[in-house]
C-alpha cells in the first residue's frame, strides 16, 4: 500500500508551500484521474492537497468575459446560463466529456492537467517514454487506434484525453497560475507540450504552480459555436475525433471570423491555426471548408491502426461548420 498525507489549504499560498515542501506532492481536485494513476501505481504521491475549495466560483463580467474558479465541478460549469448562452460549444464539450457522476466531482483545473488515457501509460508491464523516460514507445507498434495524427513523436504517440479543453482552447482561454514566483496567465493553447523527445514534460508549469482560474475572453459570436465529438460507441468513450468550433459569416456569405480547434488527434488540443487563416475572408462554402480542412491535416501522420483518423477529420470539420453557417443563416 502506497501511504501518503492528505492536506486541505485554505489559500493557494498555503497550497503552494506544502507542495514545494514535499518532494512527491500532488494537487488534487475531483481526483477522477488521479486516483485511477494510483491504483494502477503509476503515480505514487507521498501527499496529497485538496485545492477544489481555494477557487470554485464563476464570474460573469460585465465585457461578456468568465473567470472561472479551478475548482469550479465540470457540470456547474456546463450547466452555467451564461456558458450555455454564449458559449455553447463549451458546455457540449463538457456534456460529452463523461457521465453526470464524474462531471459532479471532477474540477476545472483537473480536468485541463489531466494524463493521457492511453493503455501503455496505465500499463506498467508495457514500455512507455512518458511513464518511464527513455524506456521505449510500445504504442507505436501496438494497438494505436486512439493516438496522435499530429504533432506526434517517435518518443510519443498519445493524445490528450480532454474535451472541454477543446473547446477551451478554440475560444481563445487564458489560464491564471500562482506559484512560488508570484501570479502569471498563460494561454491555454500554449499551456500543453507536444511530446518530441521529453514526452513526460506535458505542460509549460513552472514547479509547485497551481492553476486558480480559466478566464474566457468575450467573443461576439460565441454563441454560434459548437462541439462535436465522433467516438466508437455513444456512450462516455474518448474521442477519435473531435471539432470545437465558431464561426460568424456576414451578410455576403463570407467568413468575417472562425475559432477552430480539434481533439483526439495531438498531445495537446489542436488548435487549427492554418485552416483559421485560409476560411477568413473566403465564402462560406463547403469547397472552401474542406480547402482548410486540407491545409489543416496536410502534415498528419497515421499509425497502423489510425490513418482513418486523417480523413475523418477533414470531415468533421467541413460538417462541423455546414453545420454552424447554417445557423448563421
């Protein structure tokens, strides 16, 4: 049995000092990842702070902005009227994340820092660079239905497992962290590494720092936007592919502006920068969907159990914003 403290700080000050006192010390929030990585002894943390307490709130500012709390519980948020309003795509992504039970505890902060589900890392028997650095990749010649198409590695072919992250990520969030150097934001979508050759180095966190809050900036379309998540069976499985997008279409039919951004195919959610770059100022056609789609995927690389992915996602995407320009409509 694996013994370790359990500590409930009432600041983040608090939270910070006992963690850069302990030499294994983890953050905990709804612990629906966390726990799991310690029975499977993958993670072994010797402490264990309880941080869902220190910032569970949402603020709904008067620019059309959220701070949202790390601790604030995945339904809470999903179920906000102001997130439902006007930022659809957030409270789907969260909804087709898992099942009511796991949305009641698992946190904000938690769910943007939590691991890969890949079946090598939980596999203590299998080689894998990011559990064990330099031990080998057995992922890649393995079962790799669910891996990276993009931004993958010899090192590391897992992807991340989030989909509000997705969705996060495509409407342009911002996190806030505290550590022992004081408060910092950092974007979201820079938050998260691809793997090259250090795969078990996953974020840009400097040591002991602890996310407070997600800050979404205001968008005067978010309320045109979606999540869409394609995965083997209905019911609470991780993504194959998934596509959080907005997109505003003005009266000429053309793309005045698009945030676009993809799941189960990196290390990191995708945001779709060059596909952004090639739909704004073009007609709002499905030619010109899946010219960006193209551009998007034009450096995918498929695995043997995976180069599916590739087209599906060119796809999904083009659905994804026939979809959203219908509505636009």
């Amino acid at each position: 049995m694996n013994i370790f403290s359990y500590h409930q700080p009432t600041d983040g000050a608090s939270a910070i000092a006992i963690k850069a006192a302990g030499p294994n010390a983890k953050y905990l929030g709804g612990g629906t990842n966390l726990v799991d990585l310690m029975r499977e002894t993958v993670e072994r943390p010797e402490a264990l702070i309880d941080v869902t307490q220190l910032s569970n709130t949402i603020e709904v500012r008067a620019d059309g902005s959220l701070l949202v709390g790390a601790g604030v519980k995945n339904t809470a948020l999903a179920t906000h009227a102001a997130v439902r309003s006007q930022f659809p795509a957030l409270s789907r992504a969260i909804l087709a994340g898992a099942s009511a039970q796991i949305r009641n505890v698992a946190t904000v902060g938690g769910n943007i820092l939590q691991r890969t589900r890949c079946r090598y890392f939980y596999d203590n028997a299998a080689r894998c660079n990011k559990r064990q650095p330099n031990s080998g990749c057995d992922a890649l010649e393995g079962f790799n239905r669910y891996h990276a198409i993009l931004g993958a590695s010899k090192s590391c072919v897992a992807t991340h497992p989030s989909d509000m992250c997705v969705a996060l990520v495509a409407l342009d969030a911002v996190v806030h962290l505290q550590g022992p150097a004081g408060t910092r934001k950092l974007r979201l979508q820079d938050l998260h590494r691809l793997p090259g050759e250090t795969p078990e180095i996953e974020t840009e966190l400097h040591p002991d720092e602890l996310i407070t809050a997600v800050e979404i900036p205001p968008l005067s379309f978010g309320y045109r936007s979606t999540y869409r998540k394609v995965r083997d069976r209905a019911s609470y499985a991780f993504a194959l592919v998934s596509v959080a997008a907005a997109l505003d279409v003005n009266g000429a039919g053309e793309v005045q502006d698009v945030r676009l951004a993809l799941g189960g195919v990196a290390h990191k959610p995708w945001r779709a920068l060059k596909a952004e770059a090639i739909l704004k100022g073009q007609r709002a056609t499905a030619d010109t969907f899946r010219a960006a789609a193209e551009a998007e995927l034009a450096d995918a690389v498929g695995l043997r159990d995976n180069a599916f992915k590739i087209e599906l996602a060119k796809r999904t995407i083009v659905a994804v914003l026939e979809e959203l320009k219908g509505e636009n409509a």
